[in-house]
C-alpha cells in the first residue's frame, strides 16, 4: 500500500507543479510558502530586472515545466526562448511564442541555420503550451524530445537565448530570417544549470552570522597575484558549532577570480602571525592553514548544506586561525584599486548529524602538465587512486553532496567518473558544456557514496585553437587547472586526492623527445616549461604526449588536512587508474535518434578519440 501511495503521489506530482507555476508565480515566495514551492521553483530574471523565467524539474517524467513573466506586453507581441551549444545563435534550439491580443496564440519550434541567420520549423514540435496571455506564458520541454533538430536538457551548464519583438512573424513559413533585436535589454544571453537539485532550506532558526573578508586589500598592478589574508577568529569558536551556508561578498566583480578559506590545522594553542600581503611571502607558520573551510569562483553564488551536515568550527581543540586567499586577475594592469571582498559565513549552535568536508580532485597544480597548441578538446586526467581512498575513507565511506568544477580559461569540458574495480559507477559530475565565467557549486541530484579502494577520475578538456605555444599548468590565469572541488560526509583527514605525471616519468619523455623526436631545444636539465615550449607540436607528437599522461606512472598527491601524505607507501610512481575511453551515448531510449537525412544539432567538432564535444 505504501508503494501505492508513493507511486500515486510521484504521478500526481507533474499537476501539482503546473498548478503551482500557474498560482505562485505571479506573487513573491516566502519562507512560509508552500514547501513543494520553495524547494522546487528556480528562477531568474533573464534582463536582470523585468523579465522573469521561473522554471520546475520534473526529474519523474523527466520534463522541466517553464514560466515566463512580462515576456509580453503592449509593444511586445512576440517572445523567443531556446537553448544554444555555447551561446552562439547558430544551430540553436528556440521556441518561439506570438501573442495577438490573446485571441490567437501561436507556438512553433524551431532550430537555427549553422549560420544563425535562418529560423526553420522543426519537423517535430516539442514546445508544449499550457497558457498563453497578453503578459506571461508557460511551457513544457521534455529532456530528451527524441528529436535530432532539439538539444537535450543535461545537468550542465546551458546556454539560454531570448529576445522579442514588436513586428509580425512569418511563423507558419517553413523558414524565415532570426529577428535582429537591437534594441537594449530586449534580447540577451543566461548561463544557468537548468536541471538542478531542489533548493536546500535551512531548519534552524537560531543562527549566528560572521564575516571574513579582506580589509582594503591593494590589488597589485600585475595580471595574477594570490593575496592572503590571516586572522583570528572571535571568542565564539570556544564552542562548536556548524557552517550551514556560506555566500561570497565581491567587492571587485571585475578583478577578483576566485577565492577560499583555509583553517590553520595546528595545536589550539599555537599563535599564527597575522598577515595580509602577497601569498608568495606568507609567513613559514601560516603555511599550515591549508584546510578548506569555503570557496568561491565566477559564477557561484551562496551554496547551502543539507540538513543532515555542516562544516563543523569551533569547541575544544580547534585552533582560531584562519587564512583567506583572493586570486586577483587584472590583465590591464589597474593601478589604485583596494578590495574587501571575502565571504558571509551562517553558523548553527545546534549540531547536525554528520560533520562536513571539502577534498580536492584533478590535477595537481604543476607544470609537469602541459597542453599543446592547436587543440580543440585536448583531454588531461587526474587520479584519486584506489590506493588513496583505501588508506583514508572510514570502512562506510562518503556521502558526495556538492561540486565545483574549476579550469582557467582554456577549459570547455570536464566531468569526474566513480570506479569500483573494474566497474564504472554513475558520474559524480559531469559538465560537457563548461565555462570558466559560471563556475557554480552545485548541489547534486544524485549523490554518490564513495567506498574505500574506489577511484574517482577527473578529466578537464581544453581548446587551445589560436594559440602558438603549449599551456602549462600552474597557478597564474594563463596557466591551467583541473579541479573538482568536492563535499562530502562524514568528514576525513584526506584533504587533496590529485596527481600529475612523476618526475622520471617526465625526464624520460623529454630524453626520448630530445634523441629520437629530434627537438633539439630540449635541455635536459633545463626548465620543463621551456622544454615542453620548444616541442614542435605536431599531430604524432601531440599523440605521444597525450599516451604518456594515459599511461605512465603518476606522483600522487594523497594528503592530509595539515599538507603531509598518508604514510603506508610510497606515492611516487603509482599507476594510474585504467580507464577506458567512450564515446557517451545520450539517446538510449530513442531508437530512431538520428535518421541519416538529418545532422543533429548537437552534432560538432570532434578530437582525440573520436570523442565530440561541441
């Protein structure tokens, strides 16, 4: 019966939130409005200040329910909302909305010319209207129409295109030219997760608030600089308590990149020296303050814990030091500029039932990795090994709740794959789509639970197309990363599960390239940076490379929260994890996806391996 009852109220569901998008949306939530309401509804305002798309995920029949407000008005007869690969109007997926006098309503899907200059009328139509009047609209799309000429709605990031009009639509024409919308705020572009977790509300209501932030910090005129901030935190971290949300403060939208605080994990009775300068200068001491306590990048926005964890702070024990880095990118050089920005910390009293913590996936931070030139999806992989995860998970392992993926600017895809043996488990995040401008942490709709002796794989792809020398991994924003910045419970001491390629790994490649390749610029006992910089990048060359980083034995990072290794062997020379290259196959339900007279819109470029991107 039970069953019964769960199955009735899943196929239920779909109504209520129709009803729900047709009642609640034209009024403000509380929180003392309907709980389906507050957890479900996701909105934004697509001009930032009138036009209002509020959105629901029906993750049951897998359909996302849509509401607009003011997409129409007196001047405005006409509304187009769709989803594009990477922002660009060409091979677009685009509903378009005609509204006369609200007597006769048109809809008609669409896609765009590989141009973006034409609108043709798709052969199937998947824009699903269920009001139309002269102010607001609401529509359904399903994930997967099954339809080659719509993109799939994914857990990525999507690019959501608009605009509307004033003049008459050819729509019932099989083609007709995209409107050019000049005017301003009357078209634009948002980056969003459209298929998103439910919003996560906070039960307690007795909550204190603090702020760490950055005291009129002098941003320095060069393009990248770390600047540190140490402090001591006030009386209140006498007791423990639990970080339950955490929001960034920006003060410098423009210059600050990201962002993160590190707790000093040393005796409660150990003194920090207070510091705020450039993080190459960091007092010897400080450099213990190396656990991470919150983080931000481009695009993120507050990021709340489940009920069930927080980060624990505080109570006996805990030394009341903190260290709070800012990576300032200012490629123009700004002279004068003084930031204060940091983070809004939410703490509770009331301790929830699993503490919290944050590991980092992916790539170590070296220039023992680089990416050739010329590449249009050139894929670096970084290793959590089974070894790794064996030596420091408790025998129930964790619970993945929360991630952020994180690239500089060349980064276009990245996704951390879940091994168990020699079986691979769901993904623990997946962005086919990525852009370093909207790096949100993300709540997971599926949440893993990583056992010992499992692996997890971080893969960042990278388009270097237009640039003549390698790209090397490090620090600065013309540098790369590859990180997958995970949350999880109960809390360990693993604080970084990364690699790179090991050190004689790298000294016999540059042997092998310098006496059998011929690239007599490599200088053996030179700098790797300027080694890989002389390599004349050619397509077997480019090969090579890309197997020895498949290949060969890594230097692991497996470190605890104070920046030491887990002892029990030796963390050099490690293999990496097998992992079998695939192309994803997204259609398994749609046997007739692609039928040979059509070419797919998410069909595109391809790179190594045959594996497509965009």
């Amino acid at each position: 019966k039970q069953e019964q009852r769960q199955r009735r109220s899943m196929q239920l569901l779909p109504v209520m939130l129709m009803l729900l998008l047709l009642t609640l949306f034209t009024r403000p939530l509380s929180v003392h409005s309907n709980r389906l309401s507050d957890t479900k509804l996701h909105e934004i305002f697509l001009d930032d200040k009138e036009i209002k798309l509020s959105w629901m995920v029906d993750w049951y029949k897998q359909e996302v329910l849509f509401h607009l407000q003011n997409a129409f008005n007196e001047q405005h007869r006409w509304f187009y909302l769709g989803f594009s690969k990477r922002g660009s109007l060409a091979d677009a997926d685009i509903c378009f909305f005609e509204n006369q006098n609200g007597f006769f309503n048109v809809v008609t899907d669409t896609y765009t010319s590989p141009d973006g200059h034409w609108v043709r009328k798709d052969y199937q139509q998947d824009c699903e209207v269920f009001k139309m009047d002269e102010f607001t609209l609401a529509f359904k799309r399903k994930f997967d129409t099954c339809d080659p000429l719509d993109l799939r709605l994914h857990e990525g990031t999507m690019y959501v295109v608009w605009a509307r009009g004033e003049s008459e639509l050819a729509l019932e024409d099989h083609q007709f030219a995209l409107p050019n919308v000049t005017a301003p705020h009357e078209a634009g572009l948002k980056m969003l997760q459209l298929l998103r977790a439910d919003k996560i509300l906070i039960p307690e209501t007795d909550l204190q608030q603090i702020e760490i932030t950055l005291e009129q910090a002098p941003v320095p005129n060069r393009e990248t600089t770390y600047w540190c901030h140490v402090q001591r935190l006030d009386e209140f971290v006498k007791n423990r308590l639990h970080i339950v949300q955490f929001e960034p403060i920006i003060k410098s939208p423009g210059i600050v990149h990201h962002m993160e605080i590190f707790h000093c994990e040393t005796d409660e009775h150990v003194d920090i020296p207070l510091y705020n300068g450039d993080c190459e200068q960091l007092p010897l001491a400080a450099k213990v303050c190396s656990k991470v306590m919150a983080l931000w990048a481009m695009g993120a926005s507050t990021f709340t814990y489940p009920p069930e964890a927080g980060l624990p702070i505080g109570g006996p024990g805990f030394n009341p030091y903190v260290r709070l880095e800012v990576h300032f990118n200012n490629p123009e050089l700004q002279e004068g500029l003084m930031d204060s920005s940091g983070f809004r910390i939410k703490l509770s009293k009331a301790l929830r039932q699993y503490d919290a913590g944050v590991m980092e996936l992916g790539l170590e931070y070296t220039d023992k990795m680089a990416i050739p030139p010329g590449q249009t999806a050139f894929p670096l992989s970084g290793y959590c090994v089974a070894d790794c995860t064996r030596a420091a998970l408790p025998k129930t392992g964790i619970i993945i709740f929360g991630s952020q993926l994180h690239t500089h600017l060349r980064g276009v895809r990245i996704l951390t794959r879940h091994f168990r043996g020699e079986q691979e488990l769901r993904e623990v995040n997946r962005d086919d789509y990525y852009s370093h401008h909207f790096q949100e942490m993300r709540t997971l709709h599926y949440k893993p639970r990583v056992l010992p002796g499992d692996a997890l794989v971080t893969t960042c792809y990278y388009n270097t197309l237009g640039y003549a020398n390698a790209t090397l991994g490090g620090f600065s924003i013309s540098d790369e990363m590859c990180v997958n910045y995970i949350h999880y419970y109960p809390a360990t001491k693993l604080e970084v599960c990364k690699s790179s390629v090991s050190e004689e790994t790298l000294e016999d490649y540059f042997i092998y390239m310098k006496r059998k390749e011929h690239q007599h610029g490599i200088h053996l006992n030179g700098a790797r940076s300027a080694n890989y910089r002389t390599i004349e990048w050619t397509q077997p060359h480019v090969d090579q490379l890309y197997t020895m980083y498949m290949q060969e034995p890594l230097s692991m990072q497996c470190n605890r929260s104070d920046g030491q290794r887990f002892e029990g062997r030796n963390w050099e020379g490690v293999a990496p994890t097998p992992v079998q290259i695939k192309i994803p196959i997204h259609r398994k339900l749609c046997p007739n996806y692609n039928p040979l007279w059509l070419k797919p819109l998410e069909k595109g470029e391809c790179d190594l391996l045959g594996e497509c991107i965009y």
